[in-house]
C-alpha cells in the first residue's frame, strides 16, 4: 500500500530581520489512508510549519528546502500548480487552523464560509450547500446550528469558533485532516465529540487525520501512531502503546512526565 | 479586614446583542445570574461547557464589556462605577490573557513592545529598566530575550501565548485573569508557566480567576472550582471536595469526560445526548434534557434549581443531589 501522504526530508525556513531560522530539519513521515497519526512536541517546534508546508500556505518569508518532497495520493505538492492545489485543498485535503480567531473571515457568517467549501468544489445549488453546512455544524457539537450560521464569529465563544473551523474542514470528508490542535478551545464532553466525529468519519469515508495537539490524553485516546517534534526535528516516531509505555527519546520521556493526569478517588 | 475577599461579584447578568434569525438584532442572556467571591492569594477556576460564558463573564468583571445587572467589588472599589482616569489605574491592578492571544496583539508591535508597553504606560518603568524587565519576563515564560524584536506573527502559536502571559505579569497586577492562557503550550513548557504563577501566588499573594477546560490542570492550580452551565454557576466547592464528591449531575458528566492518559484503558466516553439549546430564558433546569441523574423528574423544570449548600463551601444547583449521594 502505498502512504496517503509521504513527507520526505522536509525543511524549512524562515527568514526575518534576524536572519534565517530553521522550524522544520529534514523531517520525513508517512500518513497511511484512514490513519489517526499525531503530531505532539514542543511548542515552536515546526508542527505548524510542519501542516502549512503540506497545505502549500506557508508564510512569504518561508522556504522548502531543495530535497524535500510531500507526496499525498500520487502527486508532489511542493510542484503542483497553485490551481491544482486549490483544487484539492477543502476537498481532498484540508486544515483545521490552531487559532480560529485568526483563521476565519470576521465578516462573514460563520455558516456562509462553511458553506463556501461546498459552494467553491463545484456545489451548484445555495440551499443544498447551507442544510450542509448546518449539518456539519450540528455533527461538531454548536448547539442551534441553524440559529448559528447567522452569527459573526466575534458573537462566538473561542470553541465555538474552533467548532466552526472543524466544520469547515470536515465538510467535503476529505481524504486527509489535518488538525492543529483542533480540540485545544474545547470543553472535555464536546471534545469527546469531535473526537468521536473523527473517528466515524475514518469509519465512513477513510479519512485520515494528522492530529497535532499537547493533550496528550487526546493521543492515548484517539491515535495509531504518534510523530514527537523537538526543535525542528522528528526524535521518535512509534505507536501509540509504544510511546505511552517505551518511550524511546529522552524527550518523550520528559513529556510523559510532565502529563498532566486528573487525580480521582476511587 | 483581611477576610474581605478581594473580588467579589454578585448577580452578575450579562446580555449580548447579535444578529438574529427572525428579528435583526436579538439579545441572548450569556450570563444569567452568576455570584462568587475569590479571596486574596485565592486561584479560582471557572470551568464549564464551551459557550456556557466563562470568557464573557471576565470580560464583564474587567469592564470590558458592560454589565447589564449585578455588583463587581474589587478590595472595596465599585468596579461598575469606575470611569475614566480611575479605571485607568485600576486596570493596573487587574490583568487578562485572553483565550485568542493572536487577535489580542497588536501585529504592529514587536514583541518588546508588546510586553513593556504596560510598564510605561503605568509609569512603572522605562529605558533600560524596562528592557531588562521584559528580557526577564520573556525568560520566565520560557522564550529568550532576543525574541523581543519579532513580531507576533512570525511566532508559533504557543509563543504568542506567552508574550500575551509576559504582557500581563509585567505590570505586576494583583489580579490575573487566565482565559485558557496555557492550552496552546506543550505540557513542559505549561508545567514552567504554571510554576511561575504558583510562585508568584505563594511570594505576593498574586490572585487568580483561572478559566480553562483541561480538568487536570485545574486540579493541579485551583484552590476552588466553580462549574457554569449556560450562564449560571451550577456548583462550587473546594477543588478538593469537587473533584472527589461532585454533587452536580453536569459536574459528574463532565469528569467522566476527561480523556484517559493510557493508551490500553481506552473505552467509550460519556457522551451529552440531546442539545443543550442556546442560552436562553427557560424555566426549571437547564441540565434537565441532558441529565443522567435516576431521580430526574417533572419537578426538576418548574423552577430553577437553587445554588444551596451541601457542606461548607460546596455549593450546588441540583434539587436531586446530595453530597452523601455516591460518586458515579
Ligand atoms: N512567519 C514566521 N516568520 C518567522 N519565524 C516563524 C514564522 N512562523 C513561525 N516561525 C518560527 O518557526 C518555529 C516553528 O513554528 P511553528 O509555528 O511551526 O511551531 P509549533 O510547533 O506549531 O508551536 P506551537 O505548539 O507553539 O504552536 C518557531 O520558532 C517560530 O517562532
Ligand atoms: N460579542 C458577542 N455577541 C453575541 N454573542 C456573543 C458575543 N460574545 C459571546 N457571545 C455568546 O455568549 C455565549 C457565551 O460566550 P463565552 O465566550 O462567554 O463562552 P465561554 O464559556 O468562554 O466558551 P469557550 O469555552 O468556548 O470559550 C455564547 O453563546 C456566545 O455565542
Ligand atoms: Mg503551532
Ligand atoms: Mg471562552
């Protein structure tokens, strides 16, 4: 079987006043299809820069190194044409944005950029593509979603507004999510949710998903394999029962540790 | 008196404007009626439901939003009464890292800018002093001093956390407020951060409102927890007595939830079945459609469940429970 993604020998690059700044050295992994594969390590590691270099959305001041290679379904993305990557962004392949706020247009309803996924690969009709929209929003947990799809961003809770991001991404069930840190805004219950759509959407239409989140109790729960980043590089790649019970690198280990674990009677 | 509590907030309603279905504009309740004290040296945690008003409820007690019933009290001080010159020099005192960090900095200023600017602008330091103040700052949250000439959007989205953090310690408030200020930090470096906040607490009795959704973190910072449910707090206890006997059924829901932390105990979470509604006017219990509780009956809707005592300090709005009711 060949991988749904293989990303080889990736670097990149920053550039700014400073000089050049390396946030991704020659990382290289697979994403099987339907896979559940995390992507956990230090904050400012690359993870984002990880995500951004596959979607092809990397800053301006961003460069690939010149033997990197991201292949996803047979094509190389880093020579795809912008076209042919536009084509398969939302559709094929999508990003749930670690800070929505950020991410979603401010003036626009909610509900209408959901919409607008469907609208943009080729969905003719307007009506058909809000009941879709406002059946993804209810399946990722915002309560009232027809209410909802009027309301502006800034009129939604910080989870509300990563609930719509994931709607976004969801929407066309893409054959590949991926998610930073899609659950970080979320209580635990609409987290067991989400968590619970991805797992049905693997189930229903083979999605895979890069999950790149802190909780780790999110991993131990949800994932195959996980990918630990540190400083720009992949230190350990292992299943999750391996890396929650033989943690390889140094650094796992001290992650492990820091966990941070509820603590109930019995 | 030193059993004055430092903030103390009673009746607290809090009403949006947004654009409704129907009508144009249509007003929704986020805060319906919320009461709680933090003592000084005190971390609060407001916990609950995404939506269910956490952040709109700081945003109230920080004036930046306006209240539409209740009282804020901060060490004696009217909070809704304060204007101009005097809610400048208040604001000093109260600080707030908020949930979006990106939107909440100015994209102009580099990153030096950011985190001293409070210290010139409450005359607390400049010049070189200030420098070092932030080069200190911006090492305590774990990122470097050189960091200081970046702009926020060359950071990860972590590290703009933690320039939002070293913003709001540079003043040296006596009050913080924390809108899931360490969910974007892997667990070593929230581990560094929240050390720091403990520290300050125990050397300067720093007082926290601590609003975040990882129930572990929470036990590991909170001296008290209060849980919300769509606006109104539906219990409150010691963090000690909440997470061993929690009384509310949404309580209970809610940390049977947390995600394991092994891999081979995975099993099906609880799920909340049914749809919470938006907040709105409803007689009776918002919980009931969702509640799990065996004694639930046609009593628990027709009026709303009072926030009562169980033991001291362990408030809950549930008109089935009991503390001497198992834990499920
Ligand atoms: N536009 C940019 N210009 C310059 N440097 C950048 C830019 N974006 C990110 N960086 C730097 O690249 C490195 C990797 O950033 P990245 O966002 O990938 O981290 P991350 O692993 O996602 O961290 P976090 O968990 O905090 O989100 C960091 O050191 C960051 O400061
Ligand atoms: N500016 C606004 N205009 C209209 N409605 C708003 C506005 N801000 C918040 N709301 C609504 O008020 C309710 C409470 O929002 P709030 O942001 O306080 O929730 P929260 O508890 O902080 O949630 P989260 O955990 O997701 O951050 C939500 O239903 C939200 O849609
Ligand atoms: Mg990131
Ligand atoms: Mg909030």
């Amino acid at each position: 079987m060949t991988p749904l993604l293989d990303v080889s020998n990736l670097r990149v690059a920053y550039g700014d006043r400073s000089g050049k700044r390396v946030a991704v050295d020659s990382a290289s992994f697979t994403v099987e299809p339907g896979e559940i594969v995390a992507l956990v390590g230090e904050s400012g590691s690359g993870k984002t820069a990880t995500a951004l270099a596959i979607m092809g959305l990397l800053a301006n001041n961003a460069r690939v190194g010149p033997g990197s290679a991201i292949r996803f379904e047979d094509r190389d993305l880093l020579t795809l044409p912008e076209r042919e990557l536009r084509d398969l962004r939302g559709r094929r392949i999508s990003m749930v944005f670690q800070e929505p706020a950020a991410a979603l247009n401010p003036v626009m309803r909610v509900g209408e950029q959901v919409a607008e996924v469907a609208l943009v690969h080729g969905e003719r009709d307007k009506k058909k593509a809000r009941e879709q929209a406002i059946a993804m929003l209810g399946r990722v947990g915002l309560p009232d979603p027809a209410e909802q799809y009027r309301a502006y961003p800034h009129e939604l809770s910080g989870g509300m507004r990563q609930r719509v991001m994931l709607a976004i991404a969801l929407l066309l069930k893409p054959s590949l999510v991926i998610a930073d840190e899609p659950t970080s805004a979320l209580d635990v219950t609409v987290q067991a949710q989400v968590l619970k759509l991805l797992l049905e959407l693997q189930r229903e239409s083979g999605t895979a998903v890069l999950l790149i989140t802190h909780d780790l109790g999110v991993v131990a729960e949800t994932c195959s394999r996980a990918l630990v980043m540190k400083n720009g590089q992949l230190v350990e790649q292992a299943t999750v029962d391996a890396l929650f019970h033989a943690p390889q690198h140094e650094y796992t280990r001290e992650l492990l540790a820091a966990m941070p674990k509820l603590k109930r009677r019995a | 008196m030193s059993d004055r509590p430092l903030v103390s907030v009673g009746g607290l309603v809090v009403r949006h404007e947004s654009a409704g279905l129907f009508t144009r504009r249509a007003t929704k309740t986020a805060v319906a009626g919320v009461t709680f004290d933090i003592a000084r040296g005190e971390t609060l945690a407001l916990v609950g439901e995404s939506g269910c008003g956490k952040t709109t409820t700081a945003r109230a007690l920080l004036r930046l939003i306006d209240a539409a019933e209740g009282t804020m009290v901060y060490d004696g001080t009217d909070l809704r009464a304060l204007r101009g010159e005097t809610l400048r020099r208040q604001r000093k005192h109260m600080q707030i890292v908020f949930q979006d960090p990106f939107t909440s900095l100015n994209p102009r200023h580099t990153v030096g800018a950011i985190v001293g600017e409070g210290l010139l602008v409450h005359g607390i330091a400049k010049g070189d002093a200030a420098k070092a103040r932030v080069a200190t700052l911006l090492e305590e949250v774990g990122l470097s001093a050189s960091d200081e000439n970046r702009y926020p959007h060359e950071l990860s989205g972590g590290q703009r956390q933690r320039v939002a953090i070293a913003r709001a310690l540079a003043v040296d408030p006596e009050f913080l407020v924390l809108d899931e200020a360490v969910s974007a930090l892997d667990v070593t470096t929230q581990a560094q951060v929240l050390a720091l906040i403990l520290r300050l607490r125990d050397a300067r009795g720093l007082t926290c409102l601590f609003i975040a959704h990882n129930l572990a973190v929470v036990q590991q910072v909170a001296d008290r927890v209060a849980v919300m449910y769509q606006g109104r707090i539906v219990e409150m206890a010691p963090s000690r007595a909440l997470f061993d006997l929690p009384a509310h059924p949404y309580t209970r829901a809610m940390l049977d939830a947390v995600p394991v932390s092994d891999p081979r105990d995975r099993k099906e979470r609880t799920l909340l079945v049914g749809d919470p509604g938006v907040t709105g006017v409803q007689t009776g219990c918002a919980f009931y459609s969702r509640c799990s509780h065996p004694a639930k009956d046609a009593a628990c809707t027709t009026q709303q469940p009072p926030l009562v005592s169980l033991a001291t300090g362990h408030l809950a709005a549930c008109i089935k429970t009991n503390i001497n009711l198992e834990p499920t």
